[in-house]
C-alpha cells in the first residue's frame, strides 16, 4: 500500500510540475527578465563586463524550467505520498480528499509560507554572493523548526482534543506552533541585500508570483493527489461487493 501510494503521489506531483512550469512561464519569468536586465545596467554603470551566460536565458526558461519543475515536483508528490500513509489512520479524517488537502494545506504553511515571511524568495541581481552560504544555511535551518513545530503542535492537539474538544485544541495547536516558529526566526540572522535602485515593485511581483506559484503546486497535488486515492479504493470496494456473491456461491 505504501508503494502504490508512493507512486500515486509522484504521478501527481508530476501533473503539478506541469502546471507549475506553465504559471512560472507565465507568471514568474518576465519579472526574472526585468531583473536580469536591470543587473546588466548596473554593471554597464559600473565598467564591468556582465558575466558570460552558462547557460541562455531562452533554455533556462524553457527546457530548464521545465525540467526543473518536474523534477521538483515529482519528488515532493513521492513525499506527499510517504506522508499521506503516515497520517492515514492517525488523523481523524476518514475521506482521502479531506486529509490530501490538509496535508496540502499544513505543508505549504510549514514549507513555503512561514520560511518565505523570514527569507523571502529573490530575483536575479538581489543578495550578496559572499553570504550565499549563510542565507541558504538559515533559510533551510528554518523549513526544519517550521516542519518540527508543524508536527509538535498536530501530536499535541490530537492529545488536547480529548479534553478541550476540535475547536479549542485546533486554535491552541496554531497558536503553539505560531508561538514556537515566531521565537525561533526572531533569532535567526535578518537579511536584507537588496540593491539601492532596484524597483520595489518587480521585487514585489517576483515574491508575488513565487507564491503564486507555490500554490499551484500545493493545491493540485493535494486535489489530484485525493481525487485518486479516493477513486481507487471506491473502484476497490465496488470490485470487491461484486465478486463477493461469487466466493458466497463457490463455498455453498
């Protein structure tokens, strides 16, 4: 079960990175553009030659992001799935559609929105190379205590839920975990290296559309991600009502 539920879940993240990859082409790469654009400018002010392309900007936003994409989000579908079969039966959600979007819900909160609040995603031309080691280090420092407190606060309001009811232990339960992630990231380095010039509004839309994006891909594996389980074991169950008459006939 745990394997087909591992493959469930990188089928549905590959149909994400298909979505992801065309909202990021729509959405997020002519703000790249204009990034990378203004970069090129300060550079030609300052004298220095732009560093050579490695790879062209026509493949990176197009087989690259592709690639990308469906690489990423295949991989995160096989830990959905990995996930989906831990929780099923631990959390008082019996329909499958149910407990994928939570999943959903509570992976985005802990993976993307809280980690972005702190270290918000950048375009091109924005952040100091020399502290490239220490933002990546503190950025996945905090998906960590986000993901650890996410789980803290479920196993305790599964424990509070006996005695304080849904409600009370779910508002107690987010607030534990608001509590735990705000103390932590309060002491992690703050990092601001955005350039004197840089338009404030193409920063904007590149975080804007970096959401956007993240969300596309959390919304459609967590629906496509039920909508199929929920379709198997309705097929399996009706498969199996069918052929019970048979056994009951064979035995008699």
């Amino acid at each position: 079960m745990t394997r087909t539920l591992l493959l469930r879940g990188m089928l549905a993240g590959l149909i994400a990175g298909l979505f992801v990859f065309a909202f990021a082409r729509w959405a997020g790469e002519p703000s790249v553009d204009k990034a990378i654009a203004f970069e090129t400018s300060m550079d030609q002010v300052k004298g220095e030659a732009p560093e050579p392309e490695m790879v062209s900007r026509k493949i990176q936003k197009s087989v690259g992001l592709l690639t990308g994409a469906l690489v990423y989000s295949t991989a995160l579908g096989g830990i959905f799935g990995l996930v989906f079969a831990l929780a099923r039966g631990r959390l008082s959600l019996a329909r499958p559609r149910v407990l994928a979007a939570w999943l959903a819900v509570l992976g985005f909160i802990a993976i993307v929105l809280v980690p972005s609040l702190k270290y918000p995603a950048n375009p091109p031309s924005v952040g100091n190379p020399e502290t490239i080691g220490v933002r990546t280090g503190a950025y996945f420092l905090l998906i960590a205590i986000s993901l650890t407190a996410m789980m803290l606060a479920v196993q305790v309001g599964r424990h509070w839920r006996k005695s304080l009811g849904s409600w009370n232990a779910s508002l107690l339960s987010a607030l534990l975990f608001l509590l735990l992630v705000g103390v932590t990231s309060y002491f992690l380095p703050h990092i601001d290296e955005v350039p004197t010039g840089f338009p404030a509004s193409l920063l904007w839309k590149f975080r804007i559309a970096s959401w956007e994006t993240q969300v596309v891909l959390w919304s459609t594996l967590g629906l496509f991600f039920g909508w199929l389980t929920e379709r198997s074991e309705s097929l399996a169950q009706i498969q199996g009502q069918s052929s019970r008459p048979r056994e009951e006939m064979h035995y008699s």
